[in-house]
C-alpha cells in the first residue's frame, strides 16, 4: 500500500557537506525538507521507490536499478565521505518489473553500486531516522510524457496491492533559467514552467502538463517533468491533498518541496 508520496529538489547544495557556507540562502528548502522527513517517519514505510531523473536513462525503456547494496556518490560534488548504505526490495522490484512487461510497458533492469545524485540526496535527507530502510530506485525514459503519465498509472496497480508500505518520492530540480545569474541563463519558459507545474499539482490538472510544448521544455532547462508525471500517474484516482511546503530559487534554480497527502 502507498503511504506516503512526495516531490522533492536534488540538489547537492542543500547538503552541508557539499555547500557548507551557503545553507542560509536555501532555508525555506531545509526546513521543508525538514518537516517532510517527519512526516515520512510519521508514514512508517518498508521501502522507498525514489523517482529520480539522474539515474541511467535509455531512449525507450524505464530502468529499475537492482544491486544487492546501494551507496550514494556525491564525489563529483567534491563529498568524499559518504558512507551510508541503502539495501534494495528484490520482491517489490521483481513485482514491478513482471507486472509492467505483462502490461507491454518498457522496463529494464540496470545494476549499479553507486546512487546518482538525484535519488542520493533526497534519501539522505529524508531518512536519517530510518536506519533500515529499504528503496527501489526508478528512473525514467525519453518517452513522451503521455508514456510516463501511463506508466506511473499502471505502477500503482502494483504498489496499491503490495502488502508492503511504501512511500513514492519523486527527485527534480524545476527550471535552471529562472534567471540571468541561473545555471542555463534566463529565458521567459522557466517561470512558466515552474508556475505551470505548481498549478497543475495544486489544481490536479495533468492535462495542462500534457500540453507542454517539446520546445518550452527545452527552453526552461528543467529535470523534473517526467518523474512528476510518473508521479502524478500513480496518484490518479487516490484520495489526497497536495500540500506546497516551499518554493524558491536562491541560486537560479527552482527547488519544490510537496507533500501528496494521503486521505
């Protein structure tokens, strides 16, 4: 059954170890992150199924990374000392992946020691009180997003009959052109974007994310549309509240925090 859902940033400047003297500009970000951690300990979850766009991707197939041991790697981000293990749900992921091929949806299985980024850091956030968790990593395709909306609906059927409690988190950045000081520069799609996903999330409109345009997404430099669609997939036809616990972007990038929460 499905406990707990949620959508949040990845960035590895919202760990102290990798941006330790600038934690201050990111404040609403931490203390959402904060209270959402409390409410995911709150949920009590066996697993984890972390949505993350950063994991190995392939053009036409979603990817479920099976390792008999996980561990984050925040090297590239200068953080050489990590050490905090992950252990995978072989029965969740064997479940997923037989219940998708009967459905004729793409999925692979991958297999790889090392967490990327855009799972490492939510996970390290969110589950410093919950020592023994386990996780299902998912990554998602090159797709359309009406693919993706599919999928996530037909992977509920699986995580709703599971007599395991799971928790389904999914791992984006909003728009990187928020601004002229924002990693990709400015350009007007990026608060669009960021705005168009606050709505459709707080109005449960997917269709207005449906209609985005190849070429806008291009433009707002984003890397969350397809796990929020996923996202959003396995939330149809749930009884929850959207709740926005923060939103800013204090270094041209737009970090989200919400809380899907379950009636």
């Amino acid at each position: 059954m499905i406990v707990f859902a949620a959508l949040t940033p990845h960035s590895p400047l919202l760990l102290p170890s990798v941006n330790k003297d600038k934690q201050k500009p990111i404040a609403k970000t931490k203390t959402a992150m904060a209270a959402l951690a409390d409410e995911l300990y709150a949920a009590k979850p066996d697993v984890i199924l972390i949505i993350s766009s950063h994991g190995n991707l392939y053009e036409d197939a979603f990817t479920i990374n099976l390792h008999d041991a996980y561990r984050p790697d925040l090297s590239e981000f200068g953080d050489l000392t990590l050490h905090r293990p992950f252990s995978p749900d072989f029965k969740l992921i064997d479940d997923i992946q037989r219940a998708l091929r009967r459905k004729q949806f793409p999925i692979g299985l991958t297999s790889d020691e090392k967490l990327d980024y855009g799972a490492s850091v939510p996970l390290l956030l969110l589950t410093e009180h919950l020592p023994s968790i386990h996780i299902v990593p998912l990554s998602y395709s090159h797709l359309g997003g009406k693919e993706h909306f599919q999928f996530g609906d037909a992977l509920k059927d699986v995580l709703v009959n599971s007599n395991k409690r799971i928790a389904v988190i999914a791992s984006g950045d909003q728009s990187h052109a928020l601004q002229t000081t924002s990693p990709a520069g400015f350009h007007k799609q990026g608060k669009a974007y960021d705005k168009a996903i606050q709505d459709a999330i707080v109005n449960r409109n997917t269709a207005q994310l449906l209609k985005l345009t190849p070429e806008s997404l291009e433009h707002a430099h984003q890397c969350s549309y397809q796990p929020i669609l996923m996202l959003l997939g396995i939330m149809e036809r749930l009884s929850y509240d959207p709740v926005i616990h923060s939103y800013e972007f204090p270094f041209g990038v737009g970090y989200l925090v919400v809380h899907f929460e379950l009636g």
